[in-house]
C-alpha cells in the first residue's frame, strides 16, 4: 500500500458547554483533520488531538501542521507501507511530536483495516462488542452546578464519573458530590495542578472512596507520583506522565501509579497504545481510554481501541451529544445505559460527514 494523497483540514467546531481544567477553560475545539488516500483509492481519516494551545502538552495544531507538512508527510508520500506498524519505523527519526505522528498513523489504520475487509476494533483483535462509558465534567462555577451536572450524567447512565479538580475547586467539591452520590463510581482529575507541598490535601482525599485520582502532579513526573502514590491509598492514575511504553514500564516499576489512561494521541499512534495496552494487561494494570474531546473521527478510532480486553474501566468516550450540536460522523457516537456499541463495519465504522466537515472548515492543504 502507499499514500498517494494526503488532505489536512483545519476545522474549528463550538462546545455546546464550556470546559473546565485547571489550565483552563476550553469554549470550543479548533484541530486538523488528516483524509488520507492510498493507491486503490481507500480512504482513510484520523484526527490530530493537539490542542491551539499548549496547556496540556507541548504540542499545538500549528506545530502538528509544521511536522505533518515538512517532515512526517514527506517520509510517508508514495512508500510501500505494508502494515501499519511499518509507520513507527518510517518515523522513528523524529523526536517526540506524538499527536501529529499519531493523527496519520491513525488514518493508515483506517485504510488497513478497510483494505483487510475487517473493522478496526477486529485489526486491533478487539474482543468487546460493546464497551462501558465514563464521562469527563469540567469545573463548574458553583457547587450547586456541579451537583447539577453530575446527577445529570448519571441519570443518563454513564457508569464512572470523572470531575476537573484544581486548588480550591478539591476537597470540598468532592466532598458534597459523595454526599449526594455515595454509591457512584467517581474520580478526580487534576492535571497537574499540584505537588509534594500539597501532600496533606491529597491525602484527605482518601476518605471518599474515589477510584483513582488522574495526574495529580507534574506533567513530567513519575518520581514524586511513587512517593505519593505510597503516602495515599487512593489509586493514582497517570495521563500527562505517560507518552510511550518504555515510559508506563518506568511508572509501573516505580509504583509511580495503579492505573493508566492511554490516549492514543499522547503516545505517538495506535501501536504504541496497543503495546501499552498489552504490557499493562501482563502486569496487572488496568487500562482505560482517555479523552480530548475530539470530533467523531478520533472518537471512532477510542472506541475500536477500547474494544482490547484489558480496557477494563470505562472510559472518557462520552456521545457526540454531550460536546457537540453537530458532530462530523454518521451516525454520531450513541451513548446507551452507559454503553457504546463497538462497530462491525469496515473500517473505523462510521462515515465521515463531509457536509458537516466543510461547513467546520476553516482552511485546508492538500499535499501530493
Ligand atoms: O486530562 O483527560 C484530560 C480534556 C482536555 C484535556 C485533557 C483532558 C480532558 C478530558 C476530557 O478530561 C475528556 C473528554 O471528554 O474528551
Ligand atoms: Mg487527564
């Protein structure tokens, strides 16, 4: 197979709702979207999950766009690429720069699995054909919203519930979303927001029976998150702090947490994720799929992924209906008592809407 044709569209869509981190508040999510044509004339898609800003990593859609066009794109035009792992080789020269690595490796995925007449959850061996959905909710301005929407999702059925957590929005948030909810699954999210100094705070989160607690110190650390992780019974989840498989083998080894979230993004492509996924599932480690509210198109490949047998918690894979007025698939992604069904068709098993996407678009490149 070769990459004849790769088109980049830069599509800006608006949130329904505003969201919420400790770095800041998301209104709407601008981002490229890779069509990718290989010789036979399939076509592939992936998404680019970097954000326009570099808050969360270092890398934004305008470096995404620079590697893509001046070095990623130019490896890959017209190579004989056998399987998609052949990618990770062709690219292995370029340091870091995950997420645009990612965005075309992801495409090719599409095209294999088509080509090979199988979804892409069956190219992945998937073996779930429906999978468990958390949800991710941001910071709210007041309690009394965050209840709000809280009791919402679990009234839709979302089987885990994860808030945005940040210094002065922690414990007493947490601590009157589990009076009102004893029994939920419920987790915070820190991003980074804190360090050693905060030990005592983060100890009191112990006594409210949270499933994990995501990144509560550096983007970077692995370190302190073991000396942490053994000050504190709840189970630290790393997100930032894991952007490859050598890295989730170091934090394992450390103690550094008990649980990983796999963004396909953040670890360079959907290979590196499976490698993750399996080196986890020998360990122990439960797995689960992160999110970066993306459009359909990057959902679609964090549904196939999520389909691997050792995703065993649910995942941030909310419905297209909880970001989106619009969203640029067919059908959109159906969230029903908490469950997404897996897709059988070819492929990454919904239809792009091309409608939809040119009426998101606000610039576009076609490289040949
Ligand atoms: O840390 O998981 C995160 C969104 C933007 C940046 C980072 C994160 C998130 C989410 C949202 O938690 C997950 C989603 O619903 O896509
Ligand atoms: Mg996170």
């Amino acid at each position: 197979m070769k990459i004849t044709e790769v088109i980049i569209h830069h599509l800006k869509m608006r949130l329904k709702n505003p969201f919420s981190t400790s770095f800041g508040t998301f209104h709407e999510k601008e981002f490229l979207l890779l069509e990718v044509k290989e010789e036979n004339g399939t076509t592939g898609w992936g998404e680019s999950v970097a954000f326009d800003a570099p808050w969360y990593t270092e890398e934004t859609l305008k470096t995404n766009w620079h590697m893509l066009e001046d070095f990623i794109i130019p490896l890959l035009l017209n190579k004989e690429i056998n399987h998609p792992v052949d990618i990770t080789d062709l690219l292995k020269g370029i340091r870091k720069n995950n997420m645009a690595k990612s965005a075309i490796e992801g495409a090719f995925w599409d095209i294999y699995s088509q080509q090979t007449n199988q979804s892409l959850a069956q190219a992945l061996g998937g073996q779930k054909d429906k999978i468990e959905v958390g949800i991710s909710i941001g910071i709210q301005k007041t309690i009394e919203k965050q209840i709000e929407v809280v009791g919402q999702a679990i009234k839709e059925g979302y089987k885990r519930i994860k808030v945005k957590i940040k210094p002065g929005k922690d414990i007493e948030v947490i601590r009157v979303l589990r009076e009102h909810f004893p029994n939920v699954p419920l987790m915070a999210d820190a991003n980074s927001a804190y360090s050693l100094d905060d030990i005592e705070l983060l100890k009191q989160l112990d006594a409210f029976n949270l499933t994990m607690i995501e990144q509560p110190l550096a983007y970077d650390d692995i370190v302190d998150h073991a000396k942490l992780q053994k000050e504190i019974k709840t189970p630290i989840c790393l997100d930032e702090s894991i952007n490859s498989l050598e890295d989730a083998k170091k934090a394992i080894e450390l103690g550094s947490c008990g649980v990983i979230n796999i963004k396909i993004g953040r670890v360079g492509g959907i290979t590196e994720a499976k490698k993750i996924h399996d080196y986890c599932q020998e360990k122990n480690i439960p797995v689960w799929c992160g999110g970066m509210l993306e459009s359909g198109i990057g959902r679609a490949h964090n549904i196939a992924l999520t389909s691997l047998s050792n995703f065993i918690l649910p995942g941030d894979t909310a419905g297209s209906n909880h970001y989106w007025d619009h969203d640029i698939i067919e059908p959109e992604v159906v969230v029903k008592d908490g469950y997404i069904l897996v897709p059988q068709k070819v492929g990454i098993g919904y239809e792009p809407n091309i409608e939809m996407i040119n009426q998101f678009t606000i610039a576009k490149k076609i490289y040949r």
